[in-house]
C-alpha cells in the first residue's frame, strides 16, 4: 500500500490574541489561501476553520484601549453552520490584515466562481437576507 504524503499548509498570515499589545495569550490566528484557523489552548489544542468563500461580512472595531497598543478586532460573519461569527481579537495592523482578509476572500470566491446577490426586499420582493448563488457557467447548478 503507497503513503499519501501530506503537504504542510502555507499560511499567508498568523498571529496571536494580544494582551497589552505582546503576544501572551494561547489563542492562534492563521489565514491560508482557502481558510481562516482559530486555535485555542496549550495543552488541549482546539481548532476551528471558516472556508474563506463562505464569508459574507468582515466588520472592524479598534475601541480606544485598543488603538493605545496598536491591535484591533476583526469580526468575521461567515455561512459556516459550525462557526458563523468569528472575532479576532487584538491583532496587530487589523486594517492591513482585515485587507488581506477580503482580498483572499474574493480570490477563493472567484477560485470556486461563486458570486453572491443579497436579497433585500421592500418593494414586494420579499424581506429576507438569504443569499443566493448565481450559476455563473450557465449549466444550471450555482458556482
């Protein structure tokens, strides 16, 4: 029987929660092209990952004790039914990161050749926030 080797994952970006702006914590972030890694503990590790082409939203908030050492929070909203808000907590240069983050984003979106509408209604279309696949290669199935 032949051995599957298995290539290490190449993060684009990592970092950890910061308390007082040093790395102190046992919380881990790490982007790769398709997925954003949350990882916790020391020495019982937990990890949870969003695929990148199911965030929907990304939403920055930099309270003032934050801005003092330099780190912010990006909140991630995604369709992940496991982990649908994701909040990384005081990372340093959160704009650039939460930059890096929609830019990958969009490439893992244009990678599977999904698009997204949000449906909104008001104007008797309907009033819901679901959103829907476009079929982009005209074959009937979206993506």
């Amino acid at each position: 029987m032949e051995k599957t080797k298995l290539e290490p994952i190449a993060y684009i970006w990592e970092d950890r929660k910061r308390r007082l702006g040093l790395p102190l914590s046992f919380t881990r972030y790490k982007l790769s092209e398709d997925r954003l890694f949350l990882e916790k503990g020391l020495l019982n590790l937990k990890q949870d990952e969003v695929l990148l082409y199911r965030v929907r939203d990304l939403q920055l908030t930099i309270k003032l004790s934050q801005r003092l050492f330099g780190v912010g929070t990006i909140c991630v909203q995604s369709s992940d039914k496991s982990l649908p808000h994701l909040d990384i907590t005081n990372v340093k240069r959160p704009r650039e990161v939460k930059e890096l983050i929609h830019r990958s984003v969009e490439a893992a979106k244009d990678k599977r050749r999904m698009r997204t509408m949000e449906v909104m209604g008001g104007d008797g279309g309907g009033d819901y926030h679901e959103t829907d696949l476009e079929d982009l290669d005209g074959d009937g199935f979206p993506g």
